[in-house]
C-alpha cells in the first residue's frame, strides 16, 4: 500500500452474500483507489482504519453504472457495480458526479494494469 492514492472516497457498499446464509445488509466503507488495487475500510471515528477487503486492479473484469427502478434502501442513491473474480461488488456513491467520476477513473485504471479490452493485433 505504498502507492499513491488516485481516489478516496465514503461510499455504503452492498454486502456480497459470498455464503449462503449472509444477510443482505448495506455499510458504510472508505474506498482508496491506488494504481494497483482497490481497498475499502471500516471506519469507526478515532480509531485505525480496518482494512474490510482489497481487488486487484487487474482481478476486475467489469466496472458499470446500475441502472433500477426498484427502490434503493440506503442513504447513497447512485450505484455502480465491480465484477471482479466471480463477484459483484456493488458501491453506492453519494451523488452522480462522484460515482461518473469513480467509474471512469476505475476503467481507465483497469486499462494500464492489463485487466482491459484487449486489442488484437491486425498485422498491418
């Protein structure tokens, strides 16, 4: 974690049910986007940050905007999704800017670390 920090940012991220018998429950993360990875934190005022989970940049197949017309039950209304490994990672940002700005920078980050569309070479 010695790289330079591109984003930091709250946001309340949707549990990801990796068992069965996991509630489905909305919290309240600290989000630090480094060249690398993606990490997100637990953060209780006064205390040490708590790391909660780390992606690999290059682990991330897909970073997208959500679209619903269900209703969203938190604080946070705008939702983006990261499907990393065989995951889903779904993060709500405040408001659209912030959550334009995230997904944009995720993609472009995804592009330099080799996780991105790749390109075929046409030999011409």
């Amino acid at each position: 974690m010695s790289s330079q920090v591109i984003l930091e940012q709250f946001f309340i991220k949707k549990s990801q049910q990796k068992r069965r018998t996991s509630p489905c429950n909305y919290k309240e993360r600290y989000f630090i986007l480094r060249a690398e990875d993606l990490s997100y934190f637990e953060y209780r005022h006064g205390k040490k940050l708590n790391l909660k989970g780390c992606i690999e940049l290059s682990h991330i197949k897909c970073v997208e905007i959500v679209r619903s017309e269900m209703a969203i039950p938190c604080k946070y209304k705008y939702p983006f999704q990261i499907v990393h490994d065989n995951y889903y990672l779904y993060v709500f940002a405040p408001d659209n800017d912030c959550r334009l700005r995230w997904v944009k920078t995720l993609k472009d980050s995804k592009e330099y670390v080799g996780g991105g569309p790749q390109r075929a070479d046409t030999g011409g």
